[in-house]
C-alpha cells in the first residue's frame, strides 16, 4: 500500500472536470494577465471572505511583503510574529527591511499568544503577525484587543487557514492586511503560484492595485516604485472553481482529522493536536508529536507510508538567520515543536483504506 503524503484527487467528483473546462474557456478569452478571470476571482472571494477588497498577487509570500507595505512596515520597525512559523512568514518581515521578533508560541494550540505578544512588546514593535498555524486560527479578538490597545497594526498570516473561523469571523478578516497563499497544497490551491491580501481599507486596496503592476495607476504612468506580482489569469480561474468547494474542502479534511483524533488517543506517547476554545481548525495540516518521531518516521516509510516534518528547524537556527544573535535554547517551545513534530497524510479524497493503513502502522510501532 502507498499513502502519499498529499495528492490532488477529484474531491468534490467532478471538479477537475469543471477546472479543465474553465480553463478551456479562460485560455479562449486570452486575457492572461489581470483580466476578468482575476477580478471575478477577486471578487468571489471577498465575498466570501466578507471584506470589502481583495487583490490578487503572484504568490503567499508577496502577499505578505505587499502587506507590509502597504501598511507602512519597514526600516526601524519591529515585527512580532511566532518562531516556529513556516521561513516565508519571516522572510517577507525581513524583506521590508524590518526586524522580526521571535516570539514563543503556545504550547498546546501552536499559535502566538496574548501573553507572549504583550511580553514581546516595546516601543519600536510597529505591527503583530499572527499565523493561522497548521489551520487553526489563531484567537484574533484578543490578538487584536491588544493590537488596538497599544496602536499596533495586525497583519495575519492565512496561507495555511482559508476558511478557517474564530468568534464567527473568517481568519483573514480582523488585521488592517492580511495575506493568503494559493500554493497548490494549500486548502484553496492554483495550480501554480498565486496569493491575495484582503483588507476593509480602500486606501490599502488602492495601493496594492497600483504596488502589484509596478505602481502603474493609468497605463504608463506610475505612483509609487511597484513591483511585478500579479495574479495570473488561469490561476484566478482554478482558483474560482475551487473556492465554490471549500467548505466542502475542509468539512472533509475535519472529517479525516476527527477520525485519527479518535483512532489515535492514548497511543504511545502521542501527542494530539488541540483546538483552542472558539478557535476553528481546517487542519491545512494533521501534526503529532512524539519524543520517536524519526523512528516513526522510518518505520511508516517503510510501509509505504510518507509524512512530513513542518518544520524540523525553526528559523532561528537558521543559518540565514544567525543575524538575530538567537542560539539553542533560546525558544524552548519552538525548538521543542521543531524536534518532536509529525505531520501525517491528510487530504481531501483520500480513502478509508488510506487512512486506516495509517492509523493500524501508527498502533503496530507503538505496540
Ligand atoms: C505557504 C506559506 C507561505 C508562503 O506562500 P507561498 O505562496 O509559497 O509564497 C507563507 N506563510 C505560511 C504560513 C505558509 O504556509
């Protein structure tokens, strides 16, 4: 039996066959770069977003660095966000020409905290960055009770939470900015590169619009010093298709993700992943952990079976980031999450037989 680690599948059946013929009917209308295809995209899915403005960008980490910008983000400024984010998150921070400060995340739900937040705070943090971490989203009505208390900006991270809720609200919906990866992975995936930022600002909007398409504001005439990261049309189109599916995207990765979290209770020492109260989770991924986790790793691999490791080196152990001086034992519950994490297969379209493979390996290693 081989389980890859994700697959595209035809989940809801028949929406390849729907994508081939939006393509189809995308590459007839020739209009490849900005065209229709990606304002309607736009526009989808700030509807169902329920923002106002969405613009499409080139990809997640764009999103991230034109959020920034956007927002006034740069030299001087310092960037609180989690240590155990995925690189890009702190990258784009670094990009603008910011100081990222790695902040330790809770240990239980994996995203930043109130406490940690405030503890990190001084007078040169400008802006949070919360990230939805593994789809779960991270508790935005404190984050930005905080935020707005102390005249911080908030941009969240969603490239791994599209649809994801907390208190009723879409992750993606609280910060001034906020950006989303389309990468073909993701819960809302192209088939290629793409990201967007939402925001209720029109005077952000305005900006990204013109920032996306090297700061053009009419044809040839420029405003500010942009940038090429423009969402292509055939990936609006895919994404269109997709996005009419989400819901059913993710109802079936929280189907799967109940089904280990019942299957694998109390096995070995596993560790489960735990929802916050009130916070929702799309599980973009299904991460365990064990103090064996190359073993299992191993032993799983062998059967045929991959997982993943999300993140096996936290950013601050990086050599691209010795800059910030950070050493080992620095972030205990980073490193900590970095050492012992393991992600599983988990996504829509896979089998009953799949999983159960899964979860009767998981019990022999154990056993
Ligand atoms: C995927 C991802 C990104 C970057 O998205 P790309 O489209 O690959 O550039 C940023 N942050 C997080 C948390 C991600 O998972």
């Amino acid at each position: 039996m081989h389980v890859p680690f994700f697959e595209l599948r035809d989940f809801p059946e028949g929406i390849e066959t729907a994508i081939q013929e939006k393509v189809a009917f995308t590459l007839a209308e020739k209009r490849f770069v900005l065209g229709p295809a990606v304002s309607a995209f736009e526009d989808e899915f700030a509807r169902y977003q329920n923002v106002p403005h969405v613009v499409g960008v080139g990809n997640g980490y764009d999103a991230l660095v034109l959020s920034l910008k956007a927002l006034g983000v740069g030299k001087g400024d310092k960037v609180l966000l989690p240590g155990n984010t995925y690189i890009a998150t702190i990258n784009a921070v670094q990009q603008v020409g910011a100081m990222p400060v790695l902040v330790e995340p809770d240990p239980e739900s994996y995203n930043l905290t109130a406490s940690g937040i405030a503890r990190a705070i001084d007078k040169d943090v400008k802006a949070i960055l919360p990230v939805h971490l593994y789809g779960q989203a991270c508790d935005m009505e404190t984050i930005m009770g905080i935020a707005n208390q102390v005249g911080l900006l908030v941009v969240e991270d969603c490239a791994q939470a599209h649809g994801a809720e907390v208190g009723g609200k879409k992750a993606g919906t609280f910060g001034q900015a906020n950006a989303f990866s389309f990468y073909p992975t993701k819960n809302l995936g192209a088939y290629g590169d793409a990201g967007g930022v939402t925001t209720h600002s029109e005077q952000v909007a305005d900006f990204l619009r013109k920032y996306r398409n090297y700061g053009q504001s009419e044809r040839y005439y420029y405003d500010v010093v942009g940038v090429n990261s423009r969402l292509d049309s055939l990936q609006a189109a895919i994404l269109s298709v997709k996005l009419a599916h989400l819901d059913a995207l993710n109802t079936e990765r929280q189907r799967l993700a109940k089904i280990y979290l019942q299957e694998l209770q109390r096995v070995g020492d596993l560790v489960l992943p735990a929802t916050q109260a009130g916070c929702g989770h799309v599980y973009h991924l299904f991460v365990v952990r064990t103090q064996r986790r190359y073993a299992l790793q191993q032993y799983l691999q062998a059967k045929g079976i991959t997982t993943l490791i999300h993140y096996p080196v936290p950013a601050h152990l990086q050599p691209s980031y010795a800059h910030l001086g950070l050493k080992a034992g620095d972030l205990p519950i980073t490193e900590e999450l970095a050492n012992t994490s393991l992600s599983l297969p988990l996504f829509p379209g896979m089998t009953e037989q799949e999983q159960t493979a899964v979860v009767e390996a998981i019990r022999q290693f154990f056993a």
